[in-house]
C-alpha cells in the first residue's frame, strides 16, 4: 500500500510545473526576490487532500496515538475525532492541513 507520504510531491499541471522551474531558476540567478518565489511555490503546491475516517483511524494508530491525545494535538474534542473515524463527520480547513502534515512529516512536525 502506497502511502500520500511516499508520493513526490506534484505540481498542480504541467503547466505551472514549468512556471515553478522557471521560477526557481530566476530566483536561483537573483531576477527574483524570494517573497515572489514563495508564491509561485504556493501556486504549484497539489491541494490538501481529503480524508476519510478510515485514513483517519489508519494514521492515528500507525502513530501510536489515542483519540484522545490526536484530538489535543489537533486542538480539537475527542468527540470529533470519534465522529470523524465513524464517519458522522469530516475535518476541513486547518485540521485537514494538519492531518497532512502528520501524515507527510510525522507528530514531531505538529508538535
């Protein structure tokens, strides 16, 4: 099973792929300052993906965490992440950026 962690990252399309590169490479040669290269970076980053509660569930355990204790870190009730393993509800905004960070960068990145 291929885990979102072991996926490179991609671009949104070709196309801003090739804006990125290009991108880099004048902020590389100093044509570019680094706050406009931030936003091409920005640009080009895939969306924070959807989670459903069984990825939920999966990546609490492969972390060794309780309900309890990933809801504390996520700043969120234990309640919700019970109804998002069950199913009754589904994270969004911050929480799914944070999922997918734990995801990619483990519990030391969130904590």
């Amino acid at each position: 099973m291929t885990t979102r962690s072991e996926r490179p990252q991609k671009a949104k399309s070709q196309i801003l792929q090739a804006v990125h590169t290009t991108a880099a490479d004048l902020a590389r040669l100093g044509f570019i300052d680094k706050r406009k290269q931030q936003k091409f970076d920005a640009l080009c980053l895939e969306p924070v993906p959807e989670y459903d509660s069984q990825q939920i569930k999966a990546l609490r355990q492969s972390l060794n965490l309780s309900q309890a204790v990933l809801a504390s870190v996520l700043n969120t009730s234990p309640s919700t992440i019970r109804k998002w393993e069950i199913g009754d509800k589904k994270p969004s905004g911050p929480s799914l950026k944070l999922l997918s960070l734990l995801e990619r960068k483990g519990l030391d990145a969130v904590i």
